[in-house]
C-alpha cells in the first residue's frame, strides 16, 4: 500500500514510518550482538576478527547502501510526483543495477580484502578474520538485494517488511550460531554462514513483498534506460562514498587502536555494537525523514520539508540524552554481557561513556544527509565525510601516535571531528534550503 506522505500530519507519518524501522533495526543490531556474543565464547581473537570485519566488509557494503537510499530518493520523488509508470521503471532498472553491482562488489572484496586485513599486522587473528570475511563476501549478492527490496518499500512508506523479516532472522541466527559453534565447532566460519542463510532469507521475503506492491510490473515490461542508471549513479554516488568513508573510517579507527593490543580492538568492535542499539532510533528517524522529504520534493509541497527535519532533530536529541545517561552509568554491565575478559571491558566502558557523547551530532549528520538527498542535493555528502572519515582522523591519530597518548585521546579526538561535521551539515543544510525558497 502506498502511503501519501505529502498529505496528513508530518508528526504522524514521522512516528508510522520511524517506528517499524527502528524495531527492525534494533533485531538487526541485535542480530549482530549475537554474533558478537558467540564470538565471545570463541575466543578474544574471535572478537577481534569480527571487529576487523565488520569495518572491513562495511566497506564492500557500504556502495550497495548508498545505492539504496538514492533509489528511495528516485522512487519516492515519482511517486510524490504521481507518476507511478515511472517509478515502476525505475524499480526494474534499479533491480538489474543492484544484480551487476552485488557481481562486481563479491569480486573486488575477494580481491582485495585480504590486503586491508594484512596491512594490520597483527598475525593473532588473521586467520580468523579471513576465515569470517570470505564466507560473508561470497553472499553479497544476498545483502545488496536487502537493501534495494527494502528501499523499493521505503518509498512507499513500508517500514514494517523489513521489520519483520529481521525480527524472524534475529532469532533464527541465534539458533543458527548456538548450531554451528557448538554441535558442528565451526567457529567463526560457523557465524558466517549463519549470517548468509539469514540474508538470503531476509533477500526473497523483501522481494515477495516488493512484487505484492504496485511498483513492480513483473521483468516483461522491463526496459533498459541508460538515463536512470545514470541519475541512480549521480544520486547514489555521494551517499554510497559517505557510507564507504564511514567503513573505511571505522578501519582506520582499528588501525590506530591495534597498537593497543587485540583486547582494544576487541573492545572497540563490541563497543560498535552496543552503540548502534542506541542509535536504531535515529537511523529510524533517518529513514522516515528521506521518505517524506523525497515525496514532499516530488509533490513540490516545500514547506513541509524543514518541519519534518527540526521534527526529527527533536525526536533524535531526546533519544540520544536516553544513550548517554545509560553509556555513563551502565557502561561496564553493557561490556560484561559480551565478554568477561576483564581489560576487554574495561576498554569497552571508556569508549562508551567518551564517544557515546557523539551521538547528539549523529542525529544532525543522519537527519540532514537524509534532507539533502530527499531534495536530490546530495553533492555536499562526500566531502563532509572525506572530511570526517578520513582525512581528520588520519591527521589527528598520526599526531597522536607520534605522541604516544593513551588511547582516551583518540575518543575524546573522534567526538570532536564528528560534532565538527554536524555543524558543517547544518549550516549548509539550512542555506541550501534557503536558497532553493524551501522555507
């Protein structure tokens, strides 16, 4: 069912759309605390494998999701625009796209992995990392389809698919991992593949949902446009680099934090986890924000766009002050339901209570990238997150390990680059809508 969100109350659509989401997100997150804790059990190189993989695979991932949020934009604009042919041909083209994409992201991955994982120099849990990291890339394909289903639906206003769908897999991993650790000892091997069933599972449920709607005609009405490909790429290119930087950033993190030893890395990687619980409702509130904005934009009702951004900017502070007041007091107890290796915790907790802070600039980063692309200005994007991701921090750790500071000086630096790049993100967020008579 398509959900007519350039009509209505905006506080209403923001609450329908982000709440489904930020309930299918929280399994997903949940989904890898799973993985994490079954790590755990492993052993601490275990944990520090994943942690490496993690950033290591997002950034193979990271292209298909930027893809993904462009075709919400694409999509959600022709049907603000009323043009439903339209965006049933941006549907079939954006599927062909995704299939290719997923084909060439596995290759590159399988390329040049393992040459990411071998710059760390930490031979403890190399073994481990390819181990995990092989298996996970050879699903891709499994993990680019989600997103894409997903998308189709989010631009319609259908939150819940994929809310259920990770509800089901959440604890059907959970089941899978306790399978394959501890009746067939596969080890991290076991994770993976636990994590590629999940997906591809998630991939056909999405697609089953996506054909029930109205923007899918079926492949015989498909024709290939070179046009859409082309504005799919120039709208997707600045959120996928955006998303790939957020990769690469979390690897450069775990390059500077390895000198600490595998119980920081370790710890870094669970602390990752434990933060994206309480960031699910601002990646909900992001998803919410792209998917009115972008039907609003199309269906040229401008002046409801800046009160669904400060709307969500209200709603994402509110929540954060929930995160940082639990990060403060709870911190160590969060570690210790992951592990009980006592300088693991102990590392875990000092990142928490440090770079938890930050998540009152997350809110503005999420909710204005989300603005930009819903208006198709996405341009700013990359270099913002250039910026954030890369260039700051290797300027800023490389000074810092040519100190020899502790590693409280590499939280309390990251809280300050991204706070930076909020306000950058605001103010230019705020211009742009200016100067496009949007308020």
């Amino acid at each position: 069912m398509h959900i007519d969100l350039s009509q209505g109350i905006i506080k209403e659509h923001m609450v329908k759309l982000a709440v489904p989401a930020v309930v299918g997100y929280f399994f997903h997150t949940m989904f890898n605390v799973t993985d994490t804790f079954f790590a755990g059990l492993i052993s601490t190189q275990a944990l520090a494998a994943l942690s490496l993989s993690a950033s290591v695979f997002f950034m193979i991932l990271a292209i298909g999701i930027g893809m993904s949020e462009a075709v919400t934009s694409l999509v959600g604009n022709a049907l603000g625009e009323k043009n439903t042919k339209k965006a049933q041909h941006i549907v079939l083209n954006a599927i062909v796209f995704a299939f290719f994409l997923s084909i060439a992201l596995a290759i590159l991955g399988v390329l040049f992995v393992p040459l990411l994982i071998e710059a760390l120099g930490d031979p403890s849990y190399r073994q481990e990392t390819l181990d995990y990291i092989n298996l996970i890339l050879y699903g891709s394909i499994f993990f680019i389809g989600t997103f894409f289903f997903n998308a189709f639906l989010n631009a319609i206003g259908d939150t819940k698919s994929f809310r259920n769908i990770l509800i089901i897999t959440a604890f059907l991993n959970i089941f899978l991992d306790y399978l394959f650790i501890k009746y067939f000892d596969m080890g991290v091997s076991g994770i993976a593949i636990a994590t590629v069933i999940s997906e591809a599972i998630s991939m056909v449920y999405l697609f089953y949902k996506v054909q029930q709607t109205k923007l899918y005609t079926g492949f015989r009405t498909f024709t290939y446009d070179s046009q859409v490909i082309i504005e799919l790429l120039k709208q997707g290119f600045p959120p996928s680099i955006n998303m790939f930087m957020m990769a690469f950033g979390m690897y450069i993190i775990t390059y500077f934090v390895a000198p600490f030893g595998k119980e920081a890395v370790a710890a870094f990687g669970i602390g990752m986890r434990i933060e994206q619980i309480f960031l699910m409702p601002v990646i909900g509130l992001n998803i919410a924000t792209l998917a009115i904005v972008s039907q609003n934009n199309g269906a040229k009702a401008y002046t409801r766009i800046l009160p669904t951004v400060h709307l969500g900017l209200r709603y994402g502070w509110a929540i954060s002050s929930i995160g940082v007041t639990t990060f403060l007091i709870f911190a160590p107890f969060l570690a210790s339901l992951m592990t009980s290796d006592g300088a693991v915790i102990e590392h875990t907790a000092l990142y928490l209570r440090i770079s938890g802070v930050a998540s009152y600039a997350f809110v503005v980063i999420f909710i204005y990238i989300a603005m930009l692309q819903g208006i198709g200005q996405p341009n700013v994007i990359m270099p913002v997150s250039i910026y954030r991701q890369v260039i700051a921090p290797l300027i800023v750790f490389s000074l810092l390990a040519w100190m020899s500071v502790g590693i409280l000086s590499l939280w309390i630096t990251l809280d300050i680059i991204i706070f930076s790049s909020a306000l950058f993100l605001w103010w230019y967020g705020e211009k742009k809508l200016e100067s496009l008579k949007y308020k």
